[in-house]
C-alpha cells in the first residue's frame, strides 16, 4: 500500500481506473475523467478506459470534447453536494 496511481505500471493503471469507474451509472460521465496529465489536459489513458467502459464517444468534436463535457458534468454534479 501507500503507492500512487504513478508507481504503477501503465497496464496497471487503466485497469485500476476502470475498476474504479465499474460502478459509474452509464448515464454519468466516467470520475477518471478527472485524472489529467501533467499539464492538466486529457491523460493518454482516457481513450482507453472508455474503450473498456464500452462507453462510446458520442460528441460531434470527438474525444476532446467529451473529455471536456465529461469533465464539466463531473464538476456540475459534485458542486452541488
């Protein structure tokens, strides 16, 4: 215990995010949206955590654009608690 997500390896890393997302409704954006990379854009591993939510990209801009309004859903919806 005591390690970060960035100790781990890559493989390893997607799978614990999308375990972590398993339990996410499908009508709600995935919480790893919120892991970003170091310049707090999309991380690489988004893409690839969708692909095993099964979760398609349903925005007309692509991958950027649901990142983001996943991104803002997420900061909608824990802003009201």
């Amino acid at each position: 215990m005591g390690e970060s997500l960035r100790d781990l390896h890559p493989e390893d890393q997607v799978e614990a995010l999308v375990q972590a997302d398993r339990a996410t409704a499908e009508d709600e954006p995935p919480l790893s949206a919120l892991v970003t990379d170091d310049d707090s854009r999309m991380h690489l591993f988004y893409p690839q955590i969708l692909d095993h939510l099964d979760r398609p990209v349903h925005l007309e801009g692509g991958l950027p654009a649901q990142w983001s309004a996943d991104v803002q859903e997420l900061h909608r919806m824990w802003g009201q608690h």
